[in-house]
C-alpha cells in the first residue's frame, strides 16, 4: 500500500502591512552622488533603465522589492551614510 502525502499546512492569513520606503528621491540622488556615478552608469549597476534611476531621484517613483536591497547593499558596500535629522549633521 503507497503511503500518503503529509495533508499541505495552510499558512496562517496575513494582513498587508504598510510599505516603508528607505529610498526616497533625495537618498537615492546623494548614493548616486556619492559613487560619482551617472545616471546611466547607476542604472546599468542596478541592472535597470536610466529612465527608472531619474523616475526615483525626480520622485514620480520609489524603489521596490529587489531594487531595494541592491540600493542597501551598495551603499553598505560604498559606506553611505545619509543623515536625515538635523541633530545628524552637526
């Protein structure tokens, strides 16, 4: 007699969390900046189009999902530190 498969567990139900960006327009701009990078030369290292790179730093957009990480990890990489409070650049 073949034995069964274990029964599939259902997940437990999740509800949407709200998005948080860590990347808006203006940290977006300052890594680039700080890489001394072109758009187009940012773009090509993200593995994205030069439209998306000033679609992000313009505002119209934010990065999402994989671009996310790769943006955390370059500026770790490039060691990137963006202050965001006033207390941060004194």
């Amino acid at each position: 007699m073949p034995s069964r498969p274990a029964p599939k567990r259902k997940r437990p139900a999740r509800g949407r969390r709200p998005l948080k960006y860590e990347w808006d327009a203006e940290r977006v701009k300052a890594l680039r900046d700080h890489l001394g990078l072109t758009q187009t030369q940012f773009a090509e290292e993200l593995g994205t189009q030069q439209q998306t790179v000033s679609e992000w730093e313009c505002g119209y957009h934010t990065p999402k999902g994989t671009s996310v990480k790769l943006l955390q990890l370059i500026a770790e990489r490039a060691g990137f530190v963006y202050k965001t409070t006033p207390s941060d650049k004194e």
